[in-house]
C-alpha cells in the first residue's frame, strides 16, 4: 500500500510538475496575448490617428476647394465686368467707325466729282478755243488767198490795159506815119500789110488777156470751193463743239448720277456696317451671356463636385467609423476569444456551463464563438460588407492556411490533439474590412481580371490571324513571271535611303525581312552593290568589287539568303549608264578603266564633253559627273552581260532597277534582260513634266508617251517608273482630283495607258531622304497610298516611310486590302466621280475607293450594283470598300 501511494505520489508530483509546466507555458502564451493585445492596440491608436489625420486633410482639401471657387467666381466676376467694358467701347469704336467712315465718303465724293468738273469744264474750254482758232485760221487764210488772187487780177488786168493802150497808140502813130506816107505817095500796101501783122499781134494779146481771164477765173473758183471747205469745217468744228457740249452735259449728268449711286452706296454700307455691329452686339450679348451661363454651369458643376466630395468624405467617415467599431469589436472578440482558451486550457471551466447554444471550434489554432448563426456581427467578420467573397481573396486565404493546423470539429479532438498553442496569425495576414479598399462601381474583381485575360487572348488570336493571313497563297497563275511585270502581284519595298550607307546595312536590312514578309511586301529593292567613287553607289567603279559602303559581300550575301527564306525578290540597283574610270589618261583626262573590266577611251561615247571618249556618238541623254559608257560597243555589251549574270547566279539578286535609263537606249536593255533572265526589272527614266505659268499642266500625255516610248524600246521586257502619276498626285490630292482622269475615262498617268508596266511610287531617295528634290506633300502620304496601293501597276513603298513616318499601320492596313480584293498590276479601273470634291473608282470588281471630302458611299452610286462592305475609313482622307 505505502508502494502504491508511493507510486501514486510520483505519478502525482509528475501531474503536478507537468499542470505546472503547462501552467508555465500558458503563462507565457498569457504574456504573448497580452502583448499582442498590447500592439494591436498601439496599431489601433495609430489607425485612429491616421484617420483622423485623412480627416483633417479631407477638411484641408474642402476648405481649399472652397476658396479655389471663390477666387473662380471673382476672377469670373472681373471677366465679366471687363468684358461689358470692352463691349461698351467696341460700341464706341464702331459709332466712331462709322462717322469717319461717313466723313471720308463725302470728301472722297466731293473731291472726286470736283476733279471731274474741273476735267469736263477744261476739256470744253479746250475745245470751244482750238474751234475759234481753227475758224480764225480758216477766215485769215481766205481773206489772204481772195486779197492776193483780187490783187494780182487787178495788176494783170492793168499791164494788160496799159499795154492795149500802147498798142492803141502805136496804131494812130503808125496810121498817121501810114496817112503820110499815103499822102507822100507811099506804096499803101506796104501800110495796109504792117497794119494786119499789128491787128494780128492785138488779136494775140487780147487771146492772152482772155487766157489769163480764164485762169485768174479758175483761180476764183478754186478759192470758192476752198472758202466753201473752210465754211463747211467751220460748220464741223462748231457741230464738234456743240457735241462737247452735249458730252459735257451728259458726263455731267453721269457724274451726278454717279454720285448718287456712291452716295446710295455710301448710306447702304453704312445702315450694313450698322446692322453689322447691331448683329456683333448681339453675337457678344450672346457669346457673354453664353460664358455666364457656362460660368454659372461651371460653377454649378463644381457646387455639385463639392458636395459629391463631401458626401463622399462623409460615406468615408461613416465607413472608417464602421471599420473602426468593427476593429473594436473584433479586438473584443479576440480578448473573449483569448480568455476563454486560457479558462479552457486550465480547466477552470465546469460542465456545468456547456450549452446547446453555445459550439466551440478548432480552427486553425483559433477558437471561434459562434453565438448565433444569424449574427449580423459574425457575418461582417467572417464574410466583409459583401455578399461573397472574391475569388482573388479566396486564393489568398488558401496561400495562407496550410501555415495552420487541420481543422478540428470539436472541443475533444482539440483537448486530444497535438496542436494545443495558440498560434494567431499576424495582423497582415488576417482580413480585415479596415484594409479593404472599396470598388468602384462595385464590380467584383474577377471579372476585371476575367476580362483582361480575354482582351490578352483577343489580341494574341489577332496577331496570329494576321501572320497566318498575310502570307500569300501563291498559285500556278500567279507564279507565271516575266520580267516586266514580275508575277503580276508584286510589292516593291525601296530598302535604303541617301543616308543608309553611313551603317552596316546589309546586315540591318536582313533582321527585317521577316517583318517585311510579314507585312505583305513581295520584293525588296537593295542599294547599289558595285564600289563606288560616292558612298551611296551610284559613281561605280569596279563593277565587280562588291565591298561597299552597305557593308561587304559576305554580307550582302546573307542578306539576299535571307530575303529568300522569308520568300522576298532581291533587286539590285544597277547603274549601266556610266562608270568612274581609275586612272587618267595621258592627256589628264580620267578615261582610262581598272579591275576586271579594264576598258580605254573607246567605251566612252564621243559626244561626252568632258572625257574624250572614241567610241560612237551616245543613243541618249549625257550624264555630265562620270563618263558615259559607249552600249553601241560589242566588247561593252558582252562584259555588261556576263556581269548581269554573275550577279544573277553567283550572288543571288532576282532581278534589277535600272538607274539613269535616259542615257542610252532601251534596245540595249532589252539585250541585257534577255541575257539575264530577272524574274522582274524597274527603269527610272524621270523627266520633266510640262508647266505653265508656275502650274502643272493637265494634259501630260507628252510626258507619259516618252516614258512608254522607253518601254516599248525594250520591248515590254522592263517596266518604268510612273513619275507621271507622281508628280499628278501632288496636285490632285489638294482637291484638284479632277487631274486623276483623263478625257478617255482613265487615269492620268502611265497607269492609264500600260499598266502593267507602270511602278507607281511616291518617293524614293532622290526626290525625298536628305536631299528632297521633289518631296510628297507630308500631309498626303496616306492618300497617295491609298490610291497607288489599291490601283492596278506595281506600287512601291519608300523605307523611310514605313519604318520612320510612322503609318506603317496604315500601309499594312492598305496592303491588306490589295490582296483581299486580288488587285494585281492588269486590274480594270472604273472612275465614276472626279472633281474637286473628291474622286471615287472601283478597282478590279472588288474594290471601290473614294478620296476626298465629299459625301458618297456604293448605296447612292445607281451603276454599282452588288453589296460592299466599308473595310477603312479614313473620313476625309479616304474609304475603302470591298465586295462582300
């Protein structure tokens, strides 16, 4: 028995060694409570703290709103007031305006009809005076003419008297001598014959005296027909005077009427200039009772925004308010919660006080109390203010339970289970409604977060659709190629620009051939391989050293494999028409060729002024930097071909631009494309286009027609660029559309005539880059575009404006369209509208465009049948429709 009690001592002081160290440990579990109770109180003082604190910067932030407002309506107050004074004395100034005005319109009036009186009143005193001359004149002549021909009639007729009389007087002598002589016994006969021959002689002076009477009568009629001439202009000058007089009256009366007619016009401005200012009165009574009212609005507008934001602040508080009180609340029931453990785990809890009411849980090293299942408080603690909780929240508290034990259903298992400590989660980790910020609109988070993920996948469906769709589905048909339309579907893309040469370029323009691919460009014009005296290559020298300022010949060799595994044509800038020669001949004259084609003078032509070429006169224009090199030659053409073709094979390219074409014939080309064989080739032969005053000149068939002739030249075996169509865009697309038809109904440039020989462009590195001869107008790239990329022809895309314009977007776009309505370079083209307004075609009977501002859509046009759907719109700029 003293074993047993022994033992039973043992066991005992064992038990009770144990209920102390557990005492112990709950004593420091106590401890731990307390200070967590300690510090969540201390964090509760600082939550109220800050509180308040948003309080007082709510406060703050009313009070200055509030003065910010009245400082507004003063400010618009003064605005108002100044702008009733300026008002007044816009008033002033247009009363003011208008007497002055009244004022230089009479003295305007008077001044112009006194000049005009003094002008009339001169003229007429000019003439009534030049009239009294004339007839003084006339009267002075007359009386001179009558005065001499009365006196010379008289003198005659006195040396006519006087010489009868001595003729008179020699007959008595001689008849008295005869009477003497008679009564002397003188032969009468004798006397008889004397006395005929002076009869005789009387006879003939008094015929001379009549003569002279006839002639001094003829004189007198001559003077009467002359008195009568001087009568009748006499009567001319005065029916002339009288005219001016009659002009005189009536200039006077015009001017009057005149007069009037200013005066009325004069009065009528003045009561327009009247109702003018009434009309701006009124406009400015409007436009200030307008700012009033926006005034007022505003004013209003911010009231309601003050009071939006105080009932906001107000919800605020009362929500921080409730917050607070369910913090305290919480912390209340984390105290009962703490006591009741400690009552429970030292067993100072009886039977006695289980009730049915009343469930103990285990969860998660917490006890909960659930006094009531309906419990409004439980329900805040446990689920927030709303209904359910987010999923966002759900995967939260899911991240955090596994730190705590299993969940226990009942007070037994607890008791028997080795989780016995109070392990509470900290504060950060626990939910609370304080730390939970309110929704907008009360939209639960996971549809936000639903719909992000759908927008994602959306734009990921997007961009794969649009790599697979942009590759083109090449058929037997369109892979049928020639030279000079290439498969008929080509996309050129100009891969340089003037200053591409300053970086390794080659190796640049290969990381984009995927994204050119990827775009819908079919081929790639590269920049002169040959080295070059210029760094951009167009002064070649050594045709077949093809290290340039682009980068090396391994290079360049990569890029074109490159270009081929994205399925892209390679096409070569080459530069035919002259070459730079190495060394200088012994003359100074730098004709003398290197390397592997090593020509003389005699591959220059002779008609180049500044080389001394010996070959024969040139089949083209001369190009004056570089000596131009004799194609008539049959060792130039031979080398020229076997270049092409170790270009062709060797290196890679797929096809050539041609450069300066002008410069020699395009029979020459011809030649040198069937030796080579290139799946496509472009020619630039830019001329000038014709201009007339400044103006560009509607008709330019001339141009077009030189650019065909080139390319009938070389036998279609080559297209050309349309520098027609080019130089029309930059007029056309500033509302002058009607320059994009011609009279037969089709376009305007090489397009209209061959277009599958036409490589319609807007820029390249001449006319625009750093050098800018003959810029597109900046703010029509799109347009022109627009019309170059849904148009029959080969449209070609500038490097500059795809990759640094920034509408590569809109290239795209159009690219897409070009292919979904299967323009290629033969399409048909219908114009139904061309005039200022804008211009409207339907393309390859799948397309319909529209430029320009004008109302129209395929619904009003009566001869476009089927449905079409709208597929871009640009507004103003341009839309595009495609047959559904």
């Amino acid at each position: 028995m003293l074993e047993m009690k022994e033992d039973e001592l043992v066991e005992a002081r064992k038990a009770l060694s144990e209920v102390k160290a557990r005492q112990a440990a709950l004593e420091k579990e106590r401890d731990q409570l307390l200070e967590d109770f300690a510090s969540s109180e201390a964090k509760q003082k600082e939550y109220v703290a800050s509180v308040l604190h948003d309080k007082e910067l709510a406060v703050s932030e009313l009070e200055s709103t509030k003065s910010l407002f009245h400082q507004k309506l003063q400010e618009s107050v003064k605005e108002k007031f100044a702008l009733e004074s300026k008002l007044v004395l816009a008033r002033q100034d247009a009363v003011e305006l208008a007497v002055q005005v009244e004022k230089l319109a009479e003295v305007a009036f008077r001044q112009a009809t006194s000049h005009i009186l003094e002008d009339a009143k001169l003229r007429v005193s000019a003439a009534e005076t030049l009239a009294a001359e004339s007839a003084f004149q006339i009267d002075e002549q007359i009386r001179k003419s009558t005065e001499g021909t009365i006196f010379s009639i008289i003198v005659e007729s006195k040396d006519a008297i006087n010489k009868a009389l001595d003729v008179a007087e020699n007959a008595i002598d001689e008849a008295t001598q005869a009477v003497a002589v008679f009564t002397d016994a003188v032969n009468p006969i004798d006397v008889i014959a004397s006395a005929q021959s002076e009869n005789i002689k009387l006879q003939g002076a008094v015929s001379d005296l009549e003569a002279q009477l006839l002639v001094s009568k003829s004189e007198l009629d001559r003077l009467k027909l002359e008195l009568q001439q001087a009568q009748v202009q006499a009567n001319a000058a005065e029916l002339r005077s009288s005219n001016a007089e009659k002009a005189l009256l009536e200039f006077q009366e015009l001017s009057r009427k005149k007069a009037l007619e200013q005066e009325e016009e004069i009065r009528s401005l003045l009561e327009k200039i009247k109702k003018e200012a009434v009309e701006r009165k009124k406009v400015l009574s409007k436009a200030f009772k307008a700012e009033l009212e926006s005034i007022k609005a505003a004013v209003d507008a911010s009231k309601e925004i003050t009071c939006s934001r105080e009932n906001a602040y107000m919800r605020r508080c009362e929500a921080l308010q409730r917050s607070l009180r369910t913090s305290e609340s919480a912390l209340k029931m984390w105290r009962q919660r703490a006591e009741m453990a400690q009552s429970l785990l030292l067993k100072e809890r009886s039977e006695k006080e289980d009730d049915e009411d009343v469930i103990y849980i285990a969860n998660g090293g917490r006890i909960d109390l659930l006094t009531d299942d309906d419990s409004q408080k439980w329900k805040l603690l446990s689920y927030g203010p709303r209904k359910e909780i987010p999923q966002w929240m759900a995967r939260r508290i899911r991240s955090i339970r596994p730190k705590f034990p299993p969940r226990k259903t009942d007070i037994s298992k607890a008791l028997n289970s080795n989780f016995k400590s109070l392990e509470l989660p900290k504060l950060d980790e626990v939910w609370s409604i304080a730390q939970e910020k309110l929704r907008e609109g009360d939209m639960l988070t996971e549809h936000v977060i639903e719909k992000e993920v759908i927008e994602k996948k959306r734009k990921a469906l997007e961009r794969a659709l649009q790599r697979k769709t942009v590759k083109w589905k090449r058929i037997r048909e369109e892979t049928k190629i020639e030279p000079g339309t290439g498969t008929g579907r080509e996309i050129v893309f100009q891969g340089f620009n003037w200053e591409s040469w300053r970086r390794q370029w080659y190796q640049e323009l290969a990381f984009k051939a995927a994204d050119l691919s990827h775009s819908g460009i079919t081929a790639v014009w590269l920049p002169p391989p040959t080295q070059s005296v210029a760094p951009q290559g167009y002064m070649p020298s050594d045709l077949y050293n093809l290290n340039s300022s682009y980068g090396s010949v391994e290079d360049l060799k990569s890029c074109i494999e490159e270009m081929h595994s994205q399925e892209l044509l390679a096409l070569g800038d080459i530069v035919l028409n002259h070459r730079c020669a190495h060394k200088q001949s012994p003359n100074g004259v730098w004709n003398i060729f290197g390397g592997k084609l090593a020509w003389g003078p005699e591959a220059i032509v002779c008609d180049d002024p500044n080389f001394q070429g010996r070959g024969n006169p040139s089949s083209g224009d001369i190009f004056h930097a570089a000596p131009n090199v004799d194609h008539s030659q049959h060792f130039v053409r031979k080398d020229v071909k076997e270049w092409l073709y170790w270009l062709r094979n060797d290196i890679g390219y797929d096809g050539w631009r041609l450069d300066f074409v002008r410069g020699f014939s395009g029979t020459f080309v011809k030649e040198y494309i069937e030796a080579s064989n290139p799946a496509f080739a472009i020619g630039e032969y830019w001329d000038s286009m014709a201009y007339e005053h400044g103006n560009l000149c509607y008709n330019q068939d001339a141009h077009r027609q030189r650019i065909v002739n080139w390319i009938n030249a070389t036998g279609g075996t080559s297209s050309a660029f349309d520098v027609t169509t080019k130089g029309i865009l930059h007029s056309a697309l500033h509302d002058q559309y009607w320059r994009l038809i011609d009279p037969q109904g089709k376009p305007t440039g090489v397009m209209g005539w061959w277009p599958s020989r036409a490589c319609t462009f807007l820029e390249n590195h001449d006319t625009g880059s750093t050098q800018g001869h003959w810029p597109f107008p900046r703010d029509k790239l799109t347009q022109g575009y627009a019309y170059i990329l849904t148009h029959p022809g080969t449209p070609v895309i500038f490097y500059d404006h795809f990759y640094e314009f920034g509408i590569r977007d809109v290239l795209t776009e159009l690219i897409e369209a070009r292919r979904r309505a299967g323009i290629h370079c033969r399409s048909s083209v219908k114009i139904y509208h061309a005039n200022t307004e804008g211009y409207v075609a339907q393309v390859s009977n799948m397309l319909v465009i529209k430029l320009g501002h004008f109302d129209w859509n395929p619904s009003k046009e009566n001869q476009l049948d089927g449905s079409w759907q709208k597929f871009i719109d640009k507004g103003a700029d341009y839309q595009i429709w495609l047959r559904q």
